[in-house]
C-alpha cells in the first residue's frame, strides 16, 4: 500500500493571487502536502470561494483573503490576517502578477505605474511583512518569468523590467535570509496555459514552435516545482532561479 507523506503538515503559506490558473494550483498542491492555506484576491471572489472549497472538500485548511496586489496596506493586512488565522507563517508564495503589453513607445504611464506596484511592490511588501513572522525553515517562492531569458514575442518589456527586479531581489534577499534559516527561491514558467496566456491564444502561434517538448506547460506542473522549494527536501537550494519552461529557453 502506497503512503502519502504530508510534507508540509503543520506550515502555513500564503499564496499571494491564488484565485486562479498558476496561483490556484500552487494553493491546491500546498494544501495537498498538508500546509494550512491562505490565498489572496482582488477581481475574483467567487473562484477564490471555490478553491477555498477544493481544498476544503479534499480534507484541507484554507481562507481566501480581498487583497490587492498593488495595495502595500492591503497586502500587509492580507499577511497579518493570514498569522491571525492560523498562528504563524512559513511559506510565503510572491504569485501575483499583471501584464500589459504595448510598444515601448505607446505604453501608458500608468500602466507601467500599475505594473511595479503589483509585480514589484506588492512582492517587496509581502515579503518584508511575511520574514518578520518566520522561523527557520521558513521559504520565499516568487513567481517570475522566462522572459528575463528569452523575450519570445515584442510588447512586453515592461512586463519584463518588473520580473527582471525579482531576480535580483532573489538573488541579494539570500544574504539577509540565510542566517535566519530562511530559503528565497524564484521559479520562472514559461509559456503556461493560463487565464493571461491560454495555449490556443495568439501568444501560442508565436512561442508554439520554440518548445522543446512540443506543449504549453500546466499550471499543475508549475504547482509541483513550488511545492518541492517549499518542502525540507530543498533546505539546501536557495538563490535559485529555476526556468520552468519546457525548453523554450534552452
């Protein structure tokens, strides 16, 4: 008989946009290891509602938290609450993100304004508030984007700018981290169907022939990369970047 190990019973991660595609299969797959789950949100409560209700009817823990990314009072409410509900934090995943692609040229202020707030900011809020309830032991996860290797289509170099930031912060925030016990990783998807970039949208025509195994990735797949840097099997990786991308950048 097969036993199920709960790798992650008795942690608690907060999944930061955790409503849908890449964050929701991060919450469902923590939540699977045995972590008490929180997930933030901001235009979507009703699928929020349902993950929540996933992880619930699959004998889990889980709270879904109204927050805005790009608000630096809401994100600290969101981590507050999450310690509230379920006495500590240990895992931290920097999930949510925005895009808007336009010409360099004909990109609106703010839209880019938007854009740092959330993939940026909101990133450095969570985290400066999540370390101050962390033991060691306790794991950083961003989620940025194989387009700081590889720009496989034009318009999105804003995007870009803002994942580029988080693989600098990833790569200094270990100095700071390290002596606490705490890990910082970042995993870097690639073409991903999602909400954002669904495999038969116009995105797929362009980057389709670039994949090595001749596929979009899963969200699934993205979850269990997150769920291994957020396991005790990873003590020792830390101010990793790890592409998972299906070869687009190989």
């Amino acid at each position: 008989m097969t036993q199920i190990s709960l790798s992650l019973a008795g942690k608690t991660a907060l999944v930061t946009g955790g409503s849908r595609s890449i964050g929701a299969a991060i919450a469902k797959k923590l939540a699977a290891d045995g972590a008490a789950v929180a997930i933030t949100y901001s235009a979507s409560p009703e699928r929020a509602a349902q993950v929540v209700a996933q992880i619930e009817a699959a004998g889990g823990k889980a709270i879904a938290i109204e927050a805005d990314a790009g608000s630096p009072e809401a994100v600290r409410a969101a981590v507050a609450e999450t310690v509230s509900a379920f006495g500590g934090i240990d895992i931290l995943v920097n999930n949510a993100g925005i895009a808007v692609n336009a010409p360099i040229e004909d990109m609106r202020f703010e839209d880019y304004e938007r854009m740092l707030a959330v993939n940026v900011t909101g990133v450095f809020v969570a985290t400066q508030e999540a370390v101050r309830h962390m033991k060691a032991g306790g794991r950083i996860i961003h989620i940025g984007s194989s387009m700081t290797r590889y720009a496989a289509f034009p318009t999105a170099s804003v995007y870009t700018l803002t994942k580029g930031a988080i693989t600098g912060f990833n790569r200094s925030l270990v100095r700071d981290l390290g002596p606490k016990g705490i890990t910082v990783n970042t995993v870097h998807p690639g073409p991903t169907d999602t909400d954002m970039n669904p495999a038969d949208g116009p995105v797929a025509a362009i980057v389709g022939p670039g994949m090595a195994i001749g596929r979009y990735g899963l969200p699934s797949e993205i979850a269990s990369v997150v769920a291994f840097l957020a396991s005790p099997d990873a003590a020792f990786v830390t101010g990793a970047d790890i592409v998972a991308d299906g070869g687009l950048t190989a």
